[in-house]
C-alpha cells in the first residue's frame, strides 16, 4: 500500500513546483497594447465592420492613472501578491512533500499530515526568523499564507492518498 499511496501523494507538490514556475502576476494590472495597436487584417469583401474599424485610429490608455495619485496609501505589504502565491505555492509543495515522507514511513494519515505540517510550517517558521535577523521584512501575512497553503497542502495529498486506495466494501 505504500508504493501506490507515496506516488499519489508527490502529486501535490509536483503540481505546486508547476505554480511557482508560472510568470508572475502584475500589480499594475493587465498589460496594454502598444501605442500603433494590431491592425485588423481586412477581409476580401471590403466594406464590412472589421474594414472600418481597422482604419480608425488606436489610442493607448495608461494602464492605472489613478494609481500614482493614491500612491502613498498602498501597503507595503499587501494581503494579495506575487510574494504571497509564492509562499502559498511554496507551502503546498513542502506539505505535499513531507507528507510523501510520511506515507513511505507509515500507513497512519494523522502521522502523515503531522510530519506534511511540521515540514511546510516549520520551513515558513525559519524564513521569517531569518528575516528578522536582518536579511528581510518579516511579515505576519507571510505566515497566514504559510498556514494557508500548508491547509491546502495536506487536503490535496489526503485527497490524492484517499483516491488512489482501493474500495473495500
């Protein structure tokens, strides 16, 4: 039972390791067109909608004007973020993991998820104690996303270990 349940458990981090490979997102909001714009290609028929519009000018809007003027009310640290996927996704991935150790260990779920949570929320622990010694901004936020992410962490691999056993009736 343990081969097929420590294959299904890697799952979760596997697929997180995919998420933080992903580009990030933007803060500005979504990427513009360039000023000269994509011109639409003009059909054979000539005088349809897509011809006519593909003669007007375009004109390039600022992504966020507003958001200069309210500049200084912005949080340093912000609830939502590309640092706060990152430890989300980070978190999946070493409770997932560690969760994977336990189950080539054991066969009790609850051993599983202690070991899952001790890797994920341990390794959240020492980075923001290494920020507060001075190589960074130690957060408070970072450690809910930690907890978050080591919460969902731990239902994928329960999950996946919960899907891959056989029935028994």
């Amino acid at each position: 039972m343990r081969g097929l349940l420590a294959r299904s458990a890697l799952a979760a981090p596997v697929l997180a390791a995919l998420a933080l490979g992903a580009p990030p997102a933007r803060a500005d909001g979504p990427l513009t067109r360039p000023a000269g714009g994509v011109p639409l290609a003009r059909p054979a028929g000539g005088g349809s909608l897509a011809s006519a519009a593909s003669r007007l000018p375009s004109v390039a809007f600022p992504a966020r004007p507003l958001a200069r003027a309210f500049a200084p009310l912005r949080d340093p640290d912000p609830w939502f973020g590309d640092d706060k996927a990152r430890h989300f996704c980070a978190s999946i991935a070493l409770a997932g993991g560690g969760y994977a150790l336990g189950a080539l260990a054991t066969d009790d779920t609850h051993g599983r998820m202690a070991l899952g949570a001790a890797v994920a929320l341990g390794a959240g622990l020492a980075k923001e104690a290494f920020d507060a010694a001075g190589h960074g901004t130690p957060s408070f936020r970072d450690l809910v996303w930690d907890a978050l992410g080591t919460s969902a962490g731990l239902a994928l691999s329960v999950w996946f270990d919960l899907a891959a056993a056989p029935i028994s009736f």
